[in-house]
C-alpha cells in the first residue's frame, strides 16, 4: 500500500515498495517515534533503511526511542526554493543529534534526524521562535499531520530544558 498526501499543497508519497518507510512514516501518525533497531550488533540506525549500516544485516525491529536531542548544525532560508514555504520565510532546517545512542558507535556519531523547526503545535516556527535557535538548542520532537498513515517528525524548543547560549551565524 502506498501513501499519497499533500502539505501545504506539495504532493507527498512513499511508493508501495519502500516498505521501511511506509513502516517509519505509520509510527510517526501515530505520534510514536520509532527506529530500527539492529538484532545482531544492537545499533540504531537512521533513517530507515534495509540494512544495518555497522554490520549489513537486514534483520531489524522497530523500537520507541524519546525524541529529545541537541541541534547539530541547522540552514537558515530566508529564499524560499518551494512556493509553499515562502510564507514561513525564514525558516530553519534542523539536524538534530538525538540523546539516544550520542557517540556510539564512535564519538563523532549520533543518530541525526533532519526536521523543520516547528511551534509545539506543529506548524513552521514563526520568526521570533527561529532567532532564538541554533547550534546546541535543546530540541523536543513534535509532529506535524499531513495525512493518514503519514506525519512528519519536527522540532520544537524543549521548553522544560535547560537552554545554552546558541551558537548562530554571524548575522547581516
Ligand atoms: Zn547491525
């Protein structure tokens, strides 16, 4: 079965075939983040995928993990490429380093999970909450409704931590 959706008026789908994210993409409708997680070395792996990328098994289970980490690194666009987003501009692209397996199985490594930064609600940040985020932000997830069987994961300003100055670009 495949899933065909629209946000904010760009078409969405995951083929039939793309089983992993078919699977990923249900838990995140159902506001359950969940990755794979590897039977034989005990790693997670992100994003979903066939194998594991440490030991090449494709045997996996799908297991809760919290949607809590730090912002890595993040793009700030202010030139909208999609129409849709130009109304959010700016707008960030988070790459968050989730608390979850941080610098296993070296410790340069984190499970990195991409999303919008997004109010608690789920909607793109206005741009009072994006200036206030950058590089070491404590980040919750949050997910955004787009369709049946099909939710984005997002992040919002973990509200409940405690916050370190954030590091941003130098600004015009
Ligand atoms: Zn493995």
């Amino acid at each position: 079965m495949s899933i065909k959706a629209e946000y904010l008026g760009m078409p969405l789908s995951i083929d039939a075939l793309d089983g992993e994210n078919l699977a990923y993409f249900q838990h995140c409708a159902a506001h359950d983040f969940r990755l794979q997680l590897c039977p034989v070395c005990n790693l997670l792996r992100y994003p979903p995928t066939t194998a594991c990328p440490w030991c090449m098994r494709a045997e996996a289970s799908w297991v809760p993990v919290e949607g809590k980490g730090t912002v890595h690194s993040y793009t700030e666009v202010h030139h909208a490429i999609q129409p849709a987003f130009k109304a959010f501009t700016p707008y960030l692209v988070l790459l968050v380093d989730l608390d979850r397996q941080k610098g296993v199985p070296s410790e340069q490594e984190a499970l990195r999970v991409v999303g919008n930064l997004t109010t608690p609600a789920g909607t793109l940040a206005p741009p009072d909450m994006v200036q206030r985020v950058g590089i070491g932000t404590r980040v919750r997830m949050v997910f955004s409704d787009v369709a049946a069987g099909l939710a984005l994961p997002q992040w919002t300003i973990d509200e409940d931590a405690e916050q370190p100055p954030p590091w941003r670009y130098p600004q015009e």
